[in-house]
C-alpha cells in the first residue's frame, strides 16, 4: 500500500472484478506476488443502512474515501454490497506486503465513521488468498480467500491468511458426500466451552459446537460444515448426531459431579420441521436423558422465518423439558414484542457487541439496552466473546448475568472439561471472601 497520491481503481462489478484478476493471474511474473483481499465488516449502524438506501450508499462512499488513500494505483476493488469488499493487489514484491496492507486496511477502520449524527463503529475481518499458486484461477482464488475471512470471523480472529496447499484449502467436488460420510461413521467431535455465572464465579452451563474430525485427511472448516449442511438437507442428520455424541459424552458427568444444562444449536432449517419435538423427544429417552439436561439455542432471524410454526414448535420443545434461549441477540431484525410470544429461558448478546463495548460508548449503550429489555420480560442474560477482565467488569456493573467466552476457557472436549471444571470452582472456593 501507498499512502500518498493513490488513483486505486474502483470497480463497477464482480463480474469485472473477476475478470481483471483472471488477468492479473495470467500475468503474475516470478519473484512477485499477488493478493486477493476479502473484507467483511460488522457494522453498529446495520439497522439504519437498511432502512434508507441513500445512507447506505453515503456510508460505501465515505468508507471508499477513507479506504483509497492506502491503495497504490495498480490495486483495484469493488463493494460486494454495503459490508462487503473485494481487493486485488498485484505485484507485490514479498508476501509480508500483502499482511501489511492488511494491517493498514484494519488501521484505517478503527476509528469510527461520523455520518450527519451517527458514529458508525467496525467490526472487520479479512481473507487473504496468494499467487501464484499451481492450478489457481480466479474463482478459486476468491473461494479460499472467502473461506479464510469466515474462518477469521469464525475464531474472533481479524484476518487469516489462505492454506498455500490448494489441494488442502479447496474443498473437493463431492464434500457433500464426504460430510455425509463422517456423519453417517459417527466421526464428527464435539467441543464444551463453559457459560459461567458472574455473580456466584461458577460454571452454570456449557454449549456443545461442532467440530471436524482432526484426523480427516481432508480438513473441512467449520463454517464450509455448517453451509453445506444447511445446503444440502444434512441439517437433521448432523444435530442428531451432536445431540448423541453430548448425550453419550455428558452421561457420566452428575456421577463425577458435574450437572449443567449442555446447549445445543438448532438451525432454522430444523426448526421449522414440524416434528421436530419428537424426535428430539425420542433420542432423550434412548439415553434416559433428564428433562432439562439439554437446552436449545436458536438465532434470532430463524426465529422469525415462521412465527406461528415457531412458536408452535418452540411451545411444545418447553412441554417436553426443553431450556430455550435466542442467540445472537440483536444482531437481527425482529421486533423485541416478539419475544412475549416465545417461551424463551435466556438470551445471549452476541459477541460483535460484546468485543468492542469497553471502546464503544454506542456498543456499551446497546449492551445495556440488551440486558434492561431482557431483565423486563424476566429472561436472564449470557454476553458471548468475553475475553477481558474490563469487559468483565463492565458486564457485572450492568447485572448481565453469564458470561462465555476466552476470558475463562476455550471450547475443549468433554474429558478436558471435567478436569478444566474441577479446577477452576477449586481455585474459586480457595480465594479469599
């Protein structure tokens, strides 16, 4: 990047976009390289963009006015969207360029965005994909740089660097046939990251998520698992099987002590299956599962896709035992009246508001209109991506109740948990009063 008398193209189109880095690729001499960069951001004005096209379309020019003086004149973009944006940077002469551009790309978005009377917060993450590489074209090359920024949006991360192996960060042909496989040979993990109480410092509960076997020659992130799976109908087939793998993993932990309630997500896809309650219902009695042993986490905007069915299917899961709570709160666009007609237990702040509120006077304010809107209808509060002691602090002072994130514990496999649990309630019952 240059940042000084920058004349960095901006495109018109994805389209024109894919067929100039086609170009840039064909022509990438040796000894240099070239960068493909995807930013995503997260907004703190996301409700005000949709309302009115206009502001929306102030916001992508002001942010291109801010954004263009570090590009050179080589470089190009395009705005894929009002939170998303596309970079080609050619000719680098080493790759740690391409992590500085980086660098100063995220430096650039720290400040806030001041817009008429609004003060627009950031949330960036980036993917970076590398030439040249053997076999690599255009299309390829903006797959692994789109898998690599949700990977880093994924592990709280603000950018990640693209696998160079293309063998290994492209996924094959046939994945939805490989993650039917691992699924149907029983071979997906399943991590527990503990919720715990701010007020009593003990762990309350814990959410099972999803993992890829680390022994799979072939390696399937996360999020590339979760949207082939909601694409190609394997939603129910892979929550049945988390749901078996906690139930068999969590079997023994009342007996070593151990009794939280252990969440598991359900898709929107799920849910809007009208017989979901029982099979759901079924699989605890195979495992003689408590009542309440197991809740159920649903985001906000799959709550709404169907709001009689929803509420139809969510009123019959609470019948039968099960916890509910909505996550990712706030991040989507339901009216709060709703939440009178769900039969929710908890609701979970996500993790975007969360990261930021100890630097955000707007994001703090949000957070704590979260906590009040919640603490009316009687609903007790997790904030998610917790990982500071001032964030902590500042969550207490605002009486959320739980908290889920690094501050205290990574997500780790059932036995890791048990010794984790057992450890940390020791060093908490052995500090002073």
């Amino acid at each position: 990047m240059n940042l000084t008398n920058s004349s960095a193209q901006r495109l018109n189109s994805c389209a024109e976009f894919s067929i100039q880095l086609q170009q840039q690729i064909n022509s990438c001499e040796a000894g240099t390289t070239l960068a493909v960069l995807i930013l995503q951001l997260q907004r703190s004005d996301r409700i005000t963009a949709l309302i009115s096209s206009s502001y929306a379309q102030e916001v992508q020019a002001r942010l291109w006015q801010r954004i263009q003086p570090g590009l050179r004149p080589q470089d190009s973009a395009v705005f894929v969207g009002d939170n998303e944006c596309w970079f080609i940077l050619p000719g680098l002469a080493a790759q740690e360029l391409a992590l500085l551009a980086v660098h100063r790309l995220l430096g650039v978005l720290e400040a806030p965005l001041m817009l008429d009377s609004h003060s627009i917060h950031f949330y960036p993450s980036i993917g970076v994909a590398l030439a040249p590489m053997e076999g690599v074209n255009a299309a390829s090359m903006l797959r692994m740089a789109d898998q690599a920024q949700k990977g880093a949006l994924l592990e709280h991360q603000r950018y990640a660097l693209a696998e160079r192996d293309i063998k290994s960060s492209l996924m094959p042909d046939n994945l939805p046939k490989l993650i039917a496989d691992v699924i149907e040979a029983n071979e997906l993990r399943v991590v527990y990251q503990p919720k715990v109480d701010i007020r009593s410092n003990r762990m309350v509960s814990v959410e099972a998520l999803v993992r890829w076997p680390s022994d799979h020659p072939q390696f399937v992130p996360v999020n590339v698992l979760i949207d082939t799976v909601e694409r190609c109908g394997l939603v129910e087939a892979l929550t049945l099987q988390v749901l078996s793998t906690v139930l068999r993993e969590t079997s023994g932990w009342k007996t070593a002590g151990l009794d939280v309630t252990v969440w598991v997500n359900l898709s929107a896809r799920l849910l809007s299956q009208p017989d979901l309650p029982r099979t759901l219902a079924h699989k605890m009695e195979v495992w003689f599962a408590e009542p309440g042993s197991i809740g159920l986490e649903i985001t906000e905007s799959a709550l709404i896709r169907d709001l009689d069915k929803t509420v139809e299917v969510l009123t019959e899961l609470k019948r039968l035992g099960f916890p509910l709570a909505i996550d990712d709160f706030g991040t989507g666009y339901s009216s709060f009246a709703y939440l009178r007609r769900f039969p929710i237990d908890e609701l979970k702040i996500d993790r975007v508001f969360v990261d930021n509120m100890t630097e955000s006077l707007q994001d703090k304010q949000i957070v704590q209109s979260i906590i009040d809107l919640a603490h009316n209808f009687g609903l007790p509060v997790v904030a998610e991506g917790v990982e500071r002691l001032e964030t902590l602090q500042a969550l207490a002072a605002m009486e959320c109740e739980q908290i889920q994130g690094y501050y205290f514990a990574k997500p780790m496999p059932a036995q890791e948990l048990l010794i984790w649990c057992a450890d940390f309630h020791r060093n908490v019952s052995a500090q002073p009063d």
